[in-house]
C-alpha cells in the first residue's frame, strides 16, 4: 500500500516536471554563481575547507562540488 503511494506520487513528480520544462517553467536547481566564484578564488588562495565554510557559511559539499568542477 505504502509502496504504491510513493511510486504514484515519483509518476506524477515526473510527469509535472516533464511538463514544467515543456511550458518553460522549471529550470531545475541553479547554481549561486557569486558563492562558486568566491569558493574558486578562496581554493586558488590556498585557504582550507573549515576556512572557506567558516568564511562563507557555505557546506563541505558544496565546496568539494566546485573544487571537482575546477
């Protein structure tokens, strides 16, 4: 019972998403672009993930995710 709830409802996500995307309306998750610049510059400067998360109140994740993006 439960099991048919939680695929019903991923079936209609997905079909609302599909057809968002389709009007334009959903663009997905963006990206903080000026948060992404600010992790580059601080990774080039040598400083340490705790110093760029303490500095920018940004998580371990996101910092690793713009570092594997580099």
């Amino acid at each position: 019972m439960a099991l048919d709830d939680y695929e019903t409802r991923l079936k209609r996500q997905k079909q609302g998403i599909t057809k968002a995307k389709a009007e334009g309306k959903y663009k997905g998750k963006q990206i903080n672009i000026e948060l992404h610049k600010n992790i580059k510059t601080m990774l080039a400067g040598g400083l340490s993930y705790t110093d760029i998360q303490s500095a920018l109140g940004c998580s371990r994740a996101t910092i690793a995710r713009v570092k594997k993006l580099l």
